[in-house]
C-alpha cells in the first residue's frame, strides 16, 4: 500500500447550467501537472413586442458567445484567497480580452483594488490586489449581450452571481518543521502535527485556495501514474476519508491509512499531499471552506501554477497585471 493516495480520474471542471459544480482535478496526491455552469439570466426577452410594422428579430451577428462557468457559485460563502473564475466555452481573441473584462462588473460593499488575468484564451480570473476583507459582499454582473469574443462570436446572456467573504481562515504549512497553524480572524485556532512530500514526489509550495472538500475521496496510484502495477510498494487504490481539495492536479489535505500518525517523528512522506491524523483531519476538514489560502513553504518544489486550482496569489501584481486586458481598477460600489 502506498503511504499517500491519488484521486480517480473521470472529474470534469465544469457541469450543467443551473447545478453545482467545483473544480475537480483528475487525481490526488500525484507528482505532475502543470465550475457551475454560469448562472443568470438567459437573455430572452420577458415583454410583448412592441407595435411594428416588422417585428421579427434582429439577425445574429454571428454564433454565440457563451461562460461556460462562474466561480463561485452564487450565493456561496467562500474565503479571503477566492477569485472571481469564467471560463468560456470558446476562445477570445486577446484584442477582445479588454472590452470583455469591462462588461464583466466586479462590486463590492466595502471597495478593493484589483484585475482580471487571463489563464490561456478560455480562462479569466478577478482577484483583489491583496486578500478579500472578511465579510465582504460581493456581486459579479457579467453583461455579455452583444459582446464579441474577437473570433466572430457573440454574447446573448447577461450572468448575475453573488457570493460572501467569510471568516479569515488561513492555514501556513512547514513541511521541514512538519507542522500545520491554522489561523481564523486573526488569532491561532490550532498547529497540527503534518506529513507533506518525499523528497521523490514533493509537495508544491506556495498559496493554494481551497476548491472543494469531500468526506471521502477514491484514490489511486495509476491515476496520476505513480503505478499501475500492483505488485509495487508505490500501488494504492484506497477510499480515505476528511479530504481538503486544494490543486486540479491532486494536492489534498487528508487522512492516510499509510501514515496515521503523521509528524516529526513519523517523516514518512507522501506522493504530494499534506498528511493529518484521523482526528486533526476531521478538525481541519470542519474549519475551512471553498477559497482559504493554504499556504506552503519549505518543499523543494516550485510554486503551484497560479491555474492549478485557485493558487492566483501565486503571482505577483505585475505579472498578474501582464495578463489583463483592462489592467488594474477598483470594485463598484455595492
């Protein structure tokens, strides 16, 4: 049995529209690697025509334009590290980037700086500058109709998505110092006792906001191609239980039957996920929500890419600000 756990594959990013959906990566606890569907309104018309000697509909500009999900979903309560995530269904032209973050309108009840990014040509992400306040309202209007995506698409729904900034939760993991502080409003909930990467499969450094958390989470070494063989000390397929979602490439925080008392003393190592005892594992599990930073330092391994998951503060302002067609701007007013 091997001492950590990779996820199955078979998760998607995005599900259908109106239903609940997170970023799922492809496995846990694996050595490589590198969304509901957008909610709203949908663009139709509600009132009679008006009187017209031609009442038909204006002729599309072209096919359309279409998110394919918002994150996060809205009316969600998420954490200080969340972003504001689109991705769409096609690509847009970076001569268009500019002109389509403009009608994506970020507002907010107590007012921060920030910019959108864009991951490739399907993915743009708002952050703040700095860490969202606690308990801050946010609302996302992302106007579409009639916008062009630049490659001879077009926008036709208007999406509406709000969400909370919930309490400050924050965990800092030192993977040579084997410990894990977690962190609520300010003050010091807990320091656990953790188990982080081998030297052969190390863990990513740096600021991961969670995605998502299950009580349990399928796992196994062929799904992130550690081994399929059975016959080899590195094989698992395991059902392990108090899972903490952090990258797409299948960083967790959890429980591990293969190091069940995890800490200095321990050392065992894992495939790349962060390793808590049964019970600190239900703690931790119980305490955080959808976009806390977890933090880590002291691997030997670079920094998660800021679009593996949620890890935006990964990069800093200017290279954030690289990527943005509109540049820096300050949230609405809510």
């Amino acid at each position: 049995m091997g001492q950590v756990v990779g996820r199955r594959k078979g998760g998607g990013i995005g599900i259908a529209l109106m239903t609940v959906a997170v970023l799922v990566g492809a496995s846990a606890c694996g050595g490589g690697g590198s969304d509901d569907k957008a909610g709203g309104s949908d663009g139709k018309a509600s009132g009679k025509p008006s009187a017209s000697a031609s009442p038909s509909p204006a002729k599309p500009k072209g096919p359309p334009m279409l998110l394919e999900t918002i994150m996060p979903q809205s009316g969600a309560t998420v954490g200080v590290a969340m972003p504001v995530s689109v991705i769409f269904t096609d690509p847009v032209a970076k001569s268009a980037r500019a002109s389509v973050e403009k009608h994506m309108k970020v507002s907010a009840s107590t007012q921060v700086a920030g910019a959108w990014h864009w991951f490739g040509d399907k993915r743009a992400d708002w952050r703040p500058k700095d860490y969202w306040p606690s308990g801050t309202q946010v609302k996302v209007v992302a106007d579409m109709e009639g916008v062009s995506n630049g490659n001879g698409r077009y926008g036709v729904h208007s999406y509406t998505h709000t969400f909370k900034v919930g309490d400050d939760v924050r965990a800092d993991v030192s993977v040579t110092g084997h410990t894990m502080k977690v962190t609520k409003n300010g003050s010091t909930l807990r320091t656990l006792s953790i188990n982080a990467g081998s030297a052969q499969y190390p863990t990513w450094n740096g600021t991961m906001a969670v995605i998502d958390k299950q009580e349990k989470v399928h796992m196994t070494s062929c799904s992130v191609g550690i081994s399929c063989d059975k016959g080899s000390a590195n094989y698992y397929d395991l059902t392990l239980p108090w899972d903490v979602h952090l990258t797409q490439s299948g960083t967790y925080v959890h429980y591990s039957t293969g190091d069940p008392n995890p800490g200095s003393g321990s050392a065992r190592g894992s495939h790349g996920c962060v390793h808590l005892s049964m019970s600190d594992a239900k703690w931790f599990y119980q305490q955080v929500k959808q976009g806390d930073p977890v933090t880590i330092s002291g691997s030997p391994r670079a920094k998660a890419p800021a679009d593996n998951g949620y890890a935006d503060f990964n990069l800093g302002w200017d290279q954030w600000l690289a990527e943005s067609g509109s540049g820096e701007g300050t949230t609405a007013a809510l």
